[in-house]
C-alpha cells in the first residue's frame, strides 16, 4: 500500500529552530521516529510539542532546520503525500457548523484509501449519529469522530495531540483502544503526544522527551525508567546541598522520610549516600508517571525547597 | 471538492437565506421612497458600500474562522491542493453571493420588468453581474485580510478596491471590475498557502502585494503633508496660542490664487481690476496705458455693478450609452404638471413615460417630442442627453428646451463643431451664460423667455485659456458692457496649469470677437513648487502610474493628466532635487531597515528596488511587509548549543 | 483474569509477567489451560500487544508456558526448572527485599512473622485444592 522505498523514518527532523519573537519554541532538534509502533513524545507544557507538528506537517515555517515527513520536505508537501499523514489535533478541532454525515462523505472522497470499516468500527464505540452537528457533539464524542476519521484514512504516520486530554475514562479507554486495535494498525506509526503517564506506560514503544524545544532523552519507556532510582533515607547528619547530589531530579520530605529521585545513577549512589553518612538509606521502587514527573520538575530542584515538607 | 463547497453552503444556509430576505425587502422599501433605477451619487454609495461590506464581511469570517485554532490544519492538511480549496471556498462564496446579492436584485428587475410598465434596458440587468462581481471583490479583499499574516497587507486589497470607485464609459466598467477582481483574487490564492506567516518568495505574488501596499502609502503620506502642512500655516500665521483667526484668505497674499479662490464674485472680479491698474502705473514710465487706465475707470464702477458668479454642473463627460444606473438622476424628464416621469431608456434612445400616481404606461417621446404609444412612432435620439432643470436637454453641441405645452422639443442653440457644452443655460436677471469648452456665450432673458426658435447671443468670448483650467469665472453688467473675470488654474494644485485671472470686457451689441483684455495677471501659486509636487517629489512611479491608470478607466475630468500633460511639463531645480534626495534616504532606509530586521541578503535586491522605484512609499512598504528575520543568530545558538541537563545527570555520576 | 495497575513501580510487563507466574504457582491455571492471545489480553488491558508478548516471552523462557505456533500459547508442565543453589538464591534475594520493605513500617518481627504465615498458608490452600478445583 505505502511507498516502502521513501525512507526508514517517519518523521526526522534536523537542527529544527523556531524562534517567537524572543522566545524559542524548539532549539536545534534533532528527532528521528523510526517507521512502525507507538510513539510517545512527552514534554510539559510550552515544551514545543504543537509547534513541532506544525512545522512537520508544512503549516508553520521554521526559523531554521529542516523537517521531513515520510522522507518528504515538509515545506513541500504535495497532496498525495498529505494523504497518507494522519493528524488529530488538540482538542480534536473539526468545522462545528457540518453534520456528522456530510463531514464523513466529504473526508470519503477526498482520501484514496479510505476504509469505511475501520471508520465504522471506530465510531462505534462512541454514539455519534449521522445527523448531529459536530459542534452539538460531547468532547468524548468529538474525540471519537476525529479518530474515527483520521484512522479510516489508514495513514502511515498518524499525529496525535493530546487526544485523551479531558475525556472522562470510558472515552479515553475507547479512545485507546481504537488507537491499538482498529485498522491495520500494523503499517501505521502513531505519534502520540500526551500529558499522561498512565497512557503512555500501557501503550508506547518509544518514549521522546522534550523540554523547551529541546530533545532530551529518547530510547524504549523502560530503559528510561531504568535509568531513575528513588532512595528513601531518614537523614544526614549534615545535608549536602542539592547541587552537591549526582543526578539529582527531586528531593523529598514526606514524614520525616527524605526521598531522593536520582537520574542514571545506578547502586553507586548508595555508597555515595553512605560516604555522605545518610541513615538508613535504601532503594525503593518508584512508579513509571513519578519517575517522568521527577525528571520532568528537575529544574524545579533548590535547596528551599527541600525545607518545604 | 464539491463536497467542501456543500459544506460551506449548509455553514452558511441561514446567512444567505436572511441576506437575500432582508435585501429583497430593501429593495422593495427603497422603491416606495425612490424608482429602483434611479439613484444619485448618495444613494449609489450607501447600497454599494452595503454590498461591499457583505463580501468583506463573509471573506473575513469564513477564512478567519479556519485560520484559527487547529481548523486551518484540518483545512489544508489533506490530499488535496490548497489552489483547489480555495477555488472551493470561493465557489462557496459566489454562489452565497449569486443567492443572497443577485438573486433579490435579480427578483426586483424582473418584476419592474414583466409586471409593472418600468422599462427595463439591458443595462438594468448588466447591473446584477456588476453587483455580482464587486462583492466577490470585496469578498476577496475580506479573504486576502483574514488569511494575509502582516497588517500591512490590508492596505494592498483597500488599495485596489479603491479603482473600483472610478466609473469608466459604458460597459468598459466591466474591464475594470474584472481587473479588480483579478487583482484580488491572485492576492488572496497567493495569500492562502499551508504555511500563510511563512515568508512569500514568489516575486509575482511579493510584487502584487508591494506595489499597492506602496501605493497606498502614497496616498497616506500626501495627504499627511497637506493636513501637516495646513496645521503648520495655520501655526505660523495665527501663532501657537491663537488659533482662533485661522482662515486660509487670512494667509493666502493678493494675487495669489489662494486668495482669490476665497473672495466673493465682486471681490474676485475687483481683485482683477485693481491690480490690472497698480501694476501698470508703476511698471510703465511713459505713464498710464490705456488698458490699465480702463481698469482702474471699471474699478470706480464695480461696487454699483451687478456681479453675477454662473454656478450649476460642468460637464465634462457627457453620459456614455449603456452607462450602469449609478446616477440617473439626469435621465428623467417630469411633464410640467409633475404628473408622468420620463426616463430615458439607453436601448430605445427615447424617454419611456410613467404616471407617477398610477403607474400606467404613458408612452414614448422622441426627438419630435411629443408622445407616441408606440417605441416605433417616435424619432430616437442619437445621443445619451443629460436633464437639466426638468426643462432642459443638454447634448453635447445642443440645447433643447422641452415644451409640454406644445409637445415639442425646440433647438435653442447649436454650438460649432469641435465646441461642446460644458456648462449649460444659467440664467440672471439680465443675461443668460451658456460656457463651452471654447467660448462663453451670453444671451437675452427675454428672447429665452418668450422666443421657441434658436437663440442668437448678445455677446461671446473665447475663453482665454483652457477650459479645463477655468476654476471660476464672474460676470459683471456695466453701463455699457459686459466684464467677465476668468480665473484659471484649477489644474494649478498640481502644477499643471498656470494661475491666471484675465478680465475681458465685451461691449454689448458688438461682433463676436469685439472685446478688450482689460487685465491678464500671472497669479502666485500660494504654494511653493515642491509641494505642488508633493507626489512626484515622493514617488514619479506611483504619481504619474495613478495618473495614467485612473485615466485609464475614468471619464474626462479636468484633474485628467495625461501622458502629454507629463511629458510637456519640465522638472524645475526645486523639484528635481528634493526627489533625488529623498529617493535617496529611502535607499538608506530601506538598507537600514534591512540591516535591523536581519533580513538575508538575497532579499536585499527586491527591496531596493521597490525603494529606488516608489521612493519613500518603497521604504515604507518595507517597513510595514518585512519581520525580524527569525533564523538571524540562531545559527551560532546551534553552534554554541547550551549542554544538555541530561548529559549533565549522566556525566553527575557518583564516586563509586 | 489478572490486573494491570499503572503507577504500579513494577512495570505492566513484570505486572503480567508476576500475575500469569503467580496463578500458575498456585494451580489457578493448570497444566495445558489455553492462555488469551497477545492481542486478546492487550486488548482486555488495553495495552500496547508488544508488552503482552514480552511477557510471555519472559514466561515462556523461565518454561512456565509454551506456544505452539498458529494453536495458542499454554500453561506448561510443572518441572524442575531451577537448581537448589539458584532456588536458595532466589529466596534470599526476596527475603531481603521483604525486609527491606517492612522495616520501617513500625511492625514488632513476631507480628510480621504472623501476617507472613497466614499469607503463605492461603497460599497453601489454594495450592492444595488444585486436584479439586477445575481451572478455568
């Protein structure tokens, strides 16, 4: 069905820079999403992650870089290869003024491999009738025509922005689901974005990282998670300063018990916390949301406020 | 994308419906006050700013709407071409235009045409695809706003619809519309790319937004300096705290065409006189000539004078066949009990009648003038003529005076080949002024009273000068002869024609050319060359590229210059100068401008172009269409490329 | 038939890979039980198929269960797998982890000893009525 010959990514970018005004939305990234599989790019807010779909898909010029879609430029993007990337937006923005019915109709005929079953099956999970206006829809609902759409198209790539943002959880699980399930899910990579953890540990094969337009780790969801420790200790006798602690992501207090969030520091850091003299030092297990959110507040690290409880 | 076009329709199906609702009442409202067919200039520009406010109003809400949010991506982010969905926005456009601007219009014309005896000519109905075709300029100019990234841009599409404003002979309108629409329509495809803030870099499209963008800044900046200019006289004059005394007769200096523009008919006519006798009692040794001596003779008399100042319309443009209905009011011809309207009719050549009251067909009146029930009985006329009065037709060589008593049309004058009319019959008390555009021709109220057969003037002048010159002229009756005071210079704002007051005195009962000059003064422009200048001083391009294009499209005008005009005028020192100076400084600028935004420098040739061409306007225009170049300094970021926090955690590893 | 929880510090793959070893220690799954598919139990979970099937590689490599290619994937049969040394190890490993988990909770040693026993007698329970009680 697709062009197999047009490259091995799916995406790529190259020293992409977007300036707004004083403020840079990306800084010289580098990204490469291999073809196949999900995708999670994670960032918190403002980390550029709009601003890169943008400029991926040729609707936002970059100040500068390149970006390539498919293997495509994405100044130059032509009709056909449009066809064959996907994009759900935030929010799932469709026309609110048309009916469900004549939305699907036109999407119909302007996709050249539209698949009416996958759309059916999709749509099924929401109760969205032909008649509705899309703008009487719930968001649950919206959200479930927009994928509905988007997958019927059986893209290559298909761009996901937050889709389960504000879904109550049966949407969000339906939402899930089609993501994983419909379609020929096989030759589609999904690039999705998304503030929450939960999704992203059940579903991704790949974690990115962003931070202020920066590309900051990316690999598989457990070698990332790997590469963070949590210590609990009951103290110091006298507490280094927060820049003095290798790889530090987040210090705790929680009950008198001080809680170390650590980056790629392995079972070294408990003798490092030994010679420091930490009482009763251990490594306790952390959870996949708590290890991204350490390293996603590490700038937020200071010595105050390690004497906030 | 006919399924992009349903869509927007369906969007739209309430506005159009309501629009075409409330235009049809209108229009049914408008014509228990007026006739639908007849307009003046008011009425014209207030239904056609409705129109055009429509358009504007759809373009901008329907491209603004998907400019925002995430709806351009779904927009344009699909297989099919953004040329296409334009194209399928625009068929949206027109066919709510067809629906809710011709459909009503449409309603009405056949109706007055079908059902009630209003005699509809082809141009009633070549009004509808006018109407048509502007809103979807206008449509397109709301587009091009909506979609076009720099507010600046606006100025371009304002800029262009303004040539619309200009209504060319006959059908030619049509030729301006659709150059318009063009226009428009390219600005507004052009602007509506995936990537609309990208810089444009197509020179076609880049130039087609510049020029205008220039040209509008032209205007702006003309008419800045003149309300500059204006404020600093009256600043100088009056001095800053008194700004009470300002008047422009206060500033302007005897002989000065200013001055004279501001007196009286007496004062005017005195002005000329006065001078005409100073000048030549202190010029001449051989003491007084006889001219100024008879000057200053007139002048003892002209306070008991009866000075008399013709005002009415100039024609300058006699109505083409066909012409669209924007100002017909001097199409229609009431009987002298106000009773039945005659309206001419373009594709008859004959006044079609109407009672007023009852709305019954009166008939046909041709050239013989009386009517006839049958377009076939009368003798059509064989020019457009203008109604004066209700009592006069004004042809270009002719004046017949309609006589419903009689039902006849009587010839009262004929002018000479190669002369027509440019002001008609203007009655005084003891002469009656017909000027045309060689000579002024004064007749017997009596004989216009009481005579049917054609009149023969009790006296004439050539003018001296160009009529299109004339800015006024005044009659005075003295014992024993006539005194007119020309004074030229209604071409002199723009350098163009010299400022002149010529007093002639024309004896009465003499022969045709029986006259004296009795004073032929040079006036001061009361403006200094430069600024008379101000548009070639500013930009030649643009000044002289308006002049030709507006000629190009609009009727005969005395502010007409054409290519002659232009190139039998020489460039004066004081002119020259300061527009080599300042096309300089806008190079400068323009360079300047440039080095601040970082701009590449492959973009560097185009600008400095525009500025060397449209002069400040150029500079301007690139001050108001270039941004901050971003990738400016983000190169050597990439260079100096802040370590990661990352690498930093891994490097942070701990002693072992 | 077994519970995922995100924000769980073990990840959803040790989650499955736990659970399946945990009922089939007990005898909940016996011998030769037809396990889902990859896709049936991703889909159950709602999660990403490659999770499943890492899982279930790790399974099928410590022999707890085997597929057969285009039947299904099925509970193996109960063997040796482990040497004693490498048993004891083991039981080490997890003792010390235990302890290291408790400690600070505050518990005197006999009333962990307690909770641990009764733990481990359900466990027993359940392992006796294997021979009873037909797997789903």
């Amino acid at each position: 069905m697709s062009d197999r010959d047009d490259t091995a990514y799916a995406l790529e970018t190259r020293a992409l820079t977007k300036r707004f005004g004083p403020k840079l939305a990306l800084r010289h990234l580098n990204l490469r999403i291999e073809r196949g599989g999900v995708h999670a790019l994670v960032g918190s807010n403002g980390a550029g992650k709009s601003t890169l779909f943008r400029i991926v898909l040729g609707l936002l010029e970059p100040s500068v870089g390149e970006s390539w879609v498919l293997g495509h430029p994405s100044r130059e993007l032509d009709p056909q290869t449009r066809g064959r990337i996907g994009l759900v937006t935030e929010e799932h923005t469709l026309p609110g003024w048309m009916r469900v019915g004549a939305l699907t109709t036109m999407q119909r005929s302007i996709y050249p491999r539209w698949c009416q079953a996958t759309f059916d099956e999709v749509l099924g999970h929401f109760r969205v009738g032909a008649d509705q206006r899309v703008k009487q829809l719930s968001r649950g609902e919206r959200a479930g025509l927009s994928l509905a759409l988007a997958l019927a198209q059986r893209p290559d790539v298909l761009i996901l922005d937050e889709p389960t943002l504000g879904l109550d959880v049966v949407a969000k699980q339906a939402v899930l689901e089609c993501l994983l399930f419909a379609g020929e899910r096989d030759d589609c990579t999904l690039v999705y974005c998304s503030h929450q953890m939960d999704e992203i540990e059940r579903i991704a094969d790949h974690l990115t990282i962003l931070e202020s337009g920066e590309l900051v780790s990316t690999g598989s969801p457990q070698d990332f998670w790997d590469r963070i420790g949590c210590w609990t200790l009951e103290g110091f006798p006298v507490p280094p300063v927060a820049t003095a602690v290798p790889g530090l992501l987040q210090w705790r207090t929680v009950d008198d018990v001080e809680q170390i969030v650590v980056f790629d520091q392995g079972a070294g850091f408990g003798q490092w916390l030994e010679s420091q003299g930490a009482i009763g030092a251990r490594s306790t297990p952390i959870g996949f949301d708590r290890a991204v959110n350490a390293f996603l507040s590490r700038h937020h690290v200071t010595p105050e406020m390690r004497r906030v409880a | 994308m006919e399924h992009l076009i349903r869509g927007e329709l369906d969007r739209f199906r309430f506005l159009t419906l309501g629009a075409a609702v409330v235009h049809l009442l209108v229009l049914r409202v408008s014509m228990t006050l007026t006739p639908l067919f007849v307009n003046d200039a008011a009425k014209t520009s207030v239904a056609l700013m409705a129109y055009g406010l429509f358009g504007a109003g759809l373009g901008l809400y329907q491209m603004s709407t998907y400019r925002r949010g995430h709806l351009w991506a779904w927009l344009v982010h699909r297989p099919v071409g953004a040329g296409r969905l334009f194209v399928a926005l625009s068929a949206a456009a027109a066919t709510v235009m067809a629906l809710a601007v011709v459909a009503p219009a449409l309603a009405m014309t056949v109706y007055l045409d079908w059902l009630t005896p209003t005699y509809v000519d082809a141009r009633h109905y070549a009004m509808l695809p006018f109407l048509f075709g502007l809103s979807m300029c206008f449509y397109w100019l709301g587009a091009f706003v909506a979609v076009y990234p720099r507010r600046g841009g606006a100025l371009a599409g304002v800029v262009v619809i303004f040539f619309l404003s200009r209504e060319a002979a006959g059908l030619w309108i049509f030729a301006s519309l659709a150059a318009v629409a063009a226009w428009l329509a390219a600005l507004a495809w052009a602007a509506f790319r995936p990537s609309p803030t990208s810089d444009e870099r197509r020179p076609a499209a880049l130039l087609g937004t510049v020029l205008p963008v220039a040209y509008a800044i032209f205007w702006i900046l003309m008419g800045s300096i003149a309300l500059v200019r204006s404020v600093a006289v009256g600043l100088a004059d009056s001095g800053v705290a008194g700004f009470r005394d300002f008047a422009w007769d206060d500033y302007w200096d005897e002989g000065e065409l200013m001055h004279l523009e501001y007196l009286d008919p007496q004062g005017a006519l005195a002005h000329g006189l006065r001078l005409a006798s100073t000048q030549d009692q202190g010029g001449a040794g051989e003491g007084q000539t006889a001219p100024a001596a008879r000057a200053a003779a007139l002048l003892a008399q002209i306070d008991l004078a009866d000075v008399y100042e013709p005002w009415g319309p100039r024609f300058s443009g006699f109505a083409d066949r066909h012409q669209l209905f924007f100002d017909d009011r001097r199409h229609e011809l009431l009987d002298a009990e106000g009773e039945v309207r005659w309206t001419f009719s373009h594709d008859l050549m004959l006044f079609v009648g109407e009672h007023r009251r009852t709305g019954e067909a009166m008939g046909f009146l041709g050239l013989g003038g009386s009517p006839t029930p049958s377009a076939g009985g009368s003798e059509r006329f064989a020019s457009v003529p203008f109604v004066v009065d209700s009592k006069w037709l004004v042809f270009p060589r002719r004046l017949v005076e309609v006589d419903f008593a009689l039902d006849q049309f009587d010839l009262r004058f004929e002018l000479p080949p190669g002369e027509t009319v440019a002001m008609p019959f203007n009655a005084h008390r003891s002469f009656v002024a017909l000027l045309s555009t060689e000579r002024l021709y004064l007749f017997d109220p009596r004989s216009l009273e009481l005579d049917d057969g054609p009149l023969s003037p009790l006296a004439s002048v050539a003018i001296p000068g160009s009529e299109r010159n004339l800015s006024r002229f005044q009659i005075a009756e003295m014992i024993d002869s006539y005194l007119v005071s020309f004074v030229f210079g209604a071409r002199n704002f723009r350098d163009f024609g010299e400022a002149r007051q010529v007093v002639v005195e024309l004896p009465i009962g003499g022969g045709a050319d029986a006259h004296g000059v009795v004073s032929d003064l040079a006036l001061g422009a009361g403006f200094p060359n430069w600024y008379r200048r101000r548009g070639f001083v500013l930009s030649p391009l643009l000044q002289h590229g308006h002049d030709l294009l507006w000629n190009l499209i609009g009727p005969d005008r005395e502010e007409r210059v054409s290519w002659a005009d232009i190139r039998a005028r020489a460039i004066p020192g004081d002119v020259l100068m300061p527009t080599a100076m300042l096309t300089l400084g806008s190079l400068l600028a323009t360079f300047g401008i440039l080095a601040w935004r970082r701009r590449p420098t492959s973009d560097r040739g185009f600008w400095l172009a525009v500025a060397a061409l449209c002069g400040l306007p150029g500079a301007l225009a690139c001050l108001a269409l270039t941004t901050r170049n971003e990738a400016a300094g983000l190169e050597s970021m990439a260079s100096s490329e802040r370590a990661v926090d990352v690498s930093g955690l891994s490097a942070g590893r701990s002693p072992a | 038939m077994i519970q995922i929880a995100t924000g769980d510090a073990r990840p959803i793959f040790q989650q499955i890979v736990d659970g399946l070893r945990l009922k089939i220690a007990t005898g909940e799954l016996g011998a030769g039980t037809r396990l889902p598919s990859v896709r049936g139990l991703a889909m159950q979970l709602t999660i990403n198929p490659n999770t499943v099937a890492r899982a279930y590689t790790q399974l099928a490599e410590e022999g707890l269960i085997v597929s057969q290619k285009g039947v299904g994937v099925f509970v193996a049969e109960r063997r040796q797998r482990l040497s004693d040394a490498e048993r004891r190890r083991r039981l080490r490993d997890a003792t010390e982890r235990f302890v290291h988990a408790v400690v600070s909770l505050g518990f005197s040693p006999e009333e962990i000893l307690d909770h641990l026993s009764e733990e481990l007698e359900l466990l027993e329970t359940a392992h006796d009525g294997e021979s009873h009680v037909r797997p789903r």
